[in-house]
C-alpha cells in the first residue's frame, strides 16, 4: 500500500469524527413523554412549593427571564402561603406545542375551618432547553 493512501485512511476518519461528533452534540433530544414529564414536575414543584416551603428548589424551576432576585421570590412566596397545605394532586395537563397548562387541585387548611378544603389551581410552564420551566405571574420586583 503505497504512503498516500495509508495517510488517506488515517486523515479521512481523523476529519469526520469531529464533524460526526459536533452534528451529535448539535441535535437536541426531545422529550419522550411531554405529557407525562410535566405531570410530574408540576406535582413535585407544586408540592415543595406549597407543603414543603422549599422556595430554594422551585426558584430553579422558574424561567429566568424576567425572574426576580431570590431574596424578592421567597418574600412573595412567603406572603401567599399563609394558609396550611397537606397535598397536591395534578388533575389535567394540555399541551400545545412548547406551552403546558396544568389544573391542580390543592388540599388547604383554613384558619377557623375544621376541614381540608380542595381548591383548584391553574399554571402555565414552557420548555426551554429541554425542559419544563415554571411561569410565574408577574411579580413585584422590589
């Protein structure tokens, strides 16, 4: 075999495996189940949010844009959780193209009220790189 084409066969697989990788690396998997994975973690979110006040997780779940301060998110948070929550359960999820609604019914204990009450709860997430990410109404940002 002459030198030409043995540096042919070590040059040619050395230029397209980096091509090979980079057209890998480029394509983005999508979810198996967008139905199913939102379910999910609309339960978990919604759960460390409201029985477990983990405010650390559900920050990580916001989108970004347009997302306040963590020391602002907690405060508000901490403001419209006054009342007692045992559980969250995922009643409906709808999926349109990148956008979720999820419907929620969320068992709540009332100051003065001797019973659990079931109150229902809308929200809207979007997936952004891959995942779901959580829409928070407008806030305020001071």
């Amino acid at each position: 075999m002459s030198s030409l084409k043995r540096r042919c066969l070590v040059c040619i697989p050395l230029f397209f495996l980096p091509l090979f990788l980079l057209m890998i690396l480029a394509c983005e998997s999508k979810m198996t189940d967008p139905g199913g994975t939102l379910k999910e973690q609309a339960k978990r979110y919604w759960t460390e949010r409201l029985v477990n006040n983990d405010y650390q997780y559900t920050y990580k779940e916001e989108l970004k844009e347009g997302l306040p301060i963590f020391a602002t998110y907690e405060k508000n948070l901490r403001v419209i959780s006054r009342f007692g929550v045992s559980s969250v359960k995922v009643e409906k999820v709808k999926i349109e193209g990148d956008q979720g609604t999820v419907t929620l019914q969320v068992a709540c204990r009332f100051p003065g009220i001797s019973k659990e009450i079931d109150v229902p709860l809308g929200d809207r997430w979007v997936i952004k790189g891959n995942q779901w990410k959580h829409l928070l109404p407008e806030m305020k940002t001071k």
